[in-house]
C-alpha cells in the first residue's frame, strides 16, 4: 500500500490522507478539516472504490462560490497519486 498526503488549495479541509493498494483502490481515506460528517461519509463511500472511478465521479464538483471543493480536491490528489 502507497500513503498518499495532498495538501488542499481553496478548501475548509488542510490536507487529504488516503493509501493506494496494488489495484489502485482507495482505502483509509481521511481529511483534515471541513465539513466533518460530510467528510467521514465521503471516505466511507470511497472505501475499497477504484481511485480512477471515484476521481471522474467527483471532480469539478463546486463548493457554493468556490471554484473547488473537498471531493474536487480528492480528485486531484487523486490525479497526482496516479501519475
């Protein structure tokens, strides 16, 4: 398994903690700061998903007038762990 630590830009959450295993699945999916209970139900939704998959299902999602939001951010944390 591969730990992943991304620091966010433009959100309430800081940074985004999740592994990778051998089949690019997500698992242990944390965020520090934001909305909590939001949050803890995203990583339990992500849990044992393909990161590919969840990356195009979430990304570009907006937060009120924020160009970005938590998820938006995940995608691109996932983006990167992926390249």
């Amino acid at each position: 398994m591969r730990t992943i630590e991304y620091k966010t830009q433009g959100t309430c959450s800081k940074m985004i903690t999740f592994e990778l295993d051998d089949d690019n699945r997500i698992h242990n999916l944390k965020f520090n700061g934001g909305c909590n209970g939001n949050l803890q139900g995203i990583g339990k939704l992500c849990e044992g998903q393909k990161a590919e998959d969840v990356m195009e299902r979430i990304k570009g999602i907006r937060c009120g007038f924020k160009p970005t939001s938590c998820p938006d951010q995940l995608s691109k944390a996932i983006a990167e762990a992926l390249n």
